[in-house]
C-alpha cells in the first residue's frame, strides 16, 4: 500500500515510528505491508516511489528539523505538489488544523480524493468547515473516507457509535471532548485561578499553540460537527454550532458548582441543538471525568446511556487511530 503523509509533526512522526516497530505482524496478521513514498512537512518533502527509510526519516527529521534534507538534494515539493505528482493509493493527512479556511488539509483532501486516492485525516479543520461536501466528494471519486483520530485521539467514540451501536437510533449525546480545558477546570475546581491553571496547562505542553482553539471551545466545536454528522447524519458545519468557551467562567461559578456537589464542564452536546458551553455536572455523573480524560454519554433508543471514557490526545494514541483506518481501508480494498 503506497502512502503519501503530509504533515510531520507530533502525529506523522508517531505513526512512521508505529509503522517500523510493527512491520512484521502487520504483515503477519493483516496482510499489510505500508510504504511511505513521500512525506511533507511545512519546508519541503522527502520522497522514494520505492518506500522511504522509516528510521531515515525521524532520524532526518531530528537532525534538520525538517525532512527536506532527506536525499541528497533538497527537496521543496509542497503536499500539495507530492499528490499531484505522485500515484500513491492512500493520502494520510496530518498537517495542523485551522478553523479560518482549513488549508493546507483541505486542499490535501480533496486533491487527493480527485486522484482517487483514499484518504486517512486527523486534520479536524476540513472536517469542520466541509464535511457533508467532502464526503459527497469521496462517494463520487469512489475513494474511502477515514477520519477515527479527529474525535477521542485513540480512544474509539465514532467506531463505537457508529459499530457498536448498530442498529440502536442514537436520540442524542453529550461530552468533553478537549482535554486541555477540562484540565484547567479540573485545577479551578481543585482551587486555581483561571490564569494560573492556564499556565500549568501550557507549562505541560497542553494548549494548541493558537490558545484560543482550546479556550474558546472551537476545538470543541470542530469534534462536535464530526460526530453530528457521522452519528447523527445531521449535514452541519462549524457555523452551526453555538459555541462558548471557558474563558468567562469564574471562581464564584466553580464555588457555586462545588455547592451543589457538581464541577464545571464545557460540554459538547447535540440534542435539539448543537451546542458547546460549560455547565455544572453532577460528580455523580460518569461524565464528570477530570484532568486531560475525555468522556461521551450516547443516549440510544433502547439500550439507554452508556459513557466512554478515555484519552482524547497524544501522538501515538493518535498514530495507532490512523492504523485502524488503514487497516479497514486494506479490508474493503480486499473485498472489491
Ligand atoms: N497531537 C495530538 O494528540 C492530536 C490528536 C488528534 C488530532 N490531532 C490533529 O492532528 C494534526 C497533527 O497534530 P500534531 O500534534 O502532529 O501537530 P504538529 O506537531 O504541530 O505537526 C503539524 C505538522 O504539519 C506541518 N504543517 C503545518 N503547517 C503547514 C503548512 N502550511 N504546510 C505544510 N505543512 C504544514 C508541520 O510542519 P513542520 O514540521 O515543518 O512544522 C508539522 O509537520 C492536527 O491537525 C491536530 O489537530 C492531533
């Protein structure tokens, strides 16, 4: 399976060092033998139709701090340059998210869905400005469409949902699907300020370099756009969302919270609205996890409420996200 991988940061590095440490039982087990032909960071490209060295690569990338310096003459092809030149069966989008016009990943994505490649993202950004469309697109172009690592990092909400779920008619769900604020608002619950509960969280590397994703709920947001359109089969976009952060929420709010025995949460939540605001959740409630945990309460038609709680982040939580849908993508290929 030839695979192009823009972006290579935190995830693209834990997924290319996943790959190596697992290539024999992939085989193995699954049938499948991934080559990177060609990867992108922000400054160029490295590319080899015949795979790429996996230990080159990181060892590149440490070294120089980008991986353009990869063969012997500097390479600056861009992504986007890699998929229009390049035939490769799998596009694995990770470069960062925005929210304003989601490029470079939307560009990615869809260049490489009209080539008729199929394409991984952990990207949220295209997702969150376009999902119906993109979808629609990846139908048309006959490509697969996988995107588990957006919401929940490695921990599997959108399989369960949409799998484990089956048949059952979810009615509606709420969640914490940041890790970042619900580890600040874990602190002003446990007696920080806002301001020194923030510092901690960036001191420990939490918040997104643009602080405001996370503060101001977008991140949020972008997570509850792609569950209300894969579970909900809503067709919505980030506009439709009515979003506020935690900026605004005080010690008296914690105060009053802790006195009705809850903690305060920013929750996303899709019932008759699509909605991401903090509020008071009993500490009853499996949904009031703390620190960077991550938790969604589905509420099926017949099987009631069930909660899953995991790590909503990391790098190789992420990478091993982007293995599963690699992993699918090889069975469907199998099967046509
Ligand atoms: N980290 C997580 O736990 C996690 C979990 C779920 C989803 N995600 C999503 O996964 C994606 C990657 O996350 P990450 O933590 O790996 O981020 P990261 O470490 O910041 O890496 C981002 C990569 O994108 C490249 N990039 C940035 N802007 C670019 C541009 N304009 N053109 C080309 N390349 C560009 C960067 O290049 P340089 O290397 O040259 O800077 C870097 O390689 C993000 O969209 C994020 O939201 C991350």
């Amino acid at each position: 399976m030839r695979i192009i991988l823009c972006g290579f940061g935190v995830v693209g590095q834990s997924l290319v060092k996943l790959l190596n440490s697992r290539s024999d039982d992939l085989y193995a087990k699954y049938g499948l033998k991934p080559r990177i032909i060609a990867v992108s960071d922000s400054k160029g490209s490295a590319v080899d139709t015949a795979g790429l060295s996996l230990e080159k690569l990181i060892e590149v990338k440490k070294k120089f701090g980008t991986i353009k310096n990869y063969g012997n003459i500097k390479n600056n092809m861009s992504g986007i340059d890699l998929i229009k030149n390049i035939d490769a069966d799998v596009m694995i989008e990770t470069t960062a998210s925005n929210y304003k016009d989601a490029e470079p990943g939307m560009s990615h994505i869809i260049t490489a869905m009209k080539r008729k490649m199929h394409v991984i993202s952990v990207n949220k950004g295209p997702l969150a400005l376009a999902f119906p469309s993109l979808v629609e697109l990846a139908t048309y172009n006959q490509v697969i469409f996988k995107f588990s690592g957006t919401v929940g990092g490695g921990t599997p909400i959108l399989d369960y949902a949409k799998n484990s779920l089956r048949g059952e008619r979810i009615m509606s769900f709420s969640g914490i699907l940041n890790g970042t604020t619900n580890y600040i608002l874990t602190n002003m619950t446990n007696g920080s300020s806002f301001d020194i509960a923030l510092k901690d969280a960036k001191d420990k590397g939490y918040v997104e370099a643009d602080e405001s994703l996370d503060l101001d709920g977008l991140d949020a947001a972008a997570k509850l756009v792609i569950l209300a359109n894969w579970v909900m089969d809503m067709k919505v976009t980030l506009p439709d969302i009515d979003c506020k952060g935690i900026r605004n929420v005080t010690t008296e709010d914690i105060k009053k919270a802790i006195k009705n025995n809850c903690s305060i949460k920013l929750i996303a939540s899709c019932d008759k609205e699509l909605k991401v605001q903090p509020r008071q959740v009993s500490i009853d409630d499996p949904l009031c996890v703390n620190g960077t945990l991550n938790a969604i309460a589905f509420t099926s038609e017949h099987s009631g409420t069930q909660t899953i709680i995991g790590k909503g982040a990391g790098g190789i939580e992420t990478a091993s996200s982007i293995l599963r849908d690699l992993l699918e993508i090889r069975q469907e290929i199998a099967k046509i």
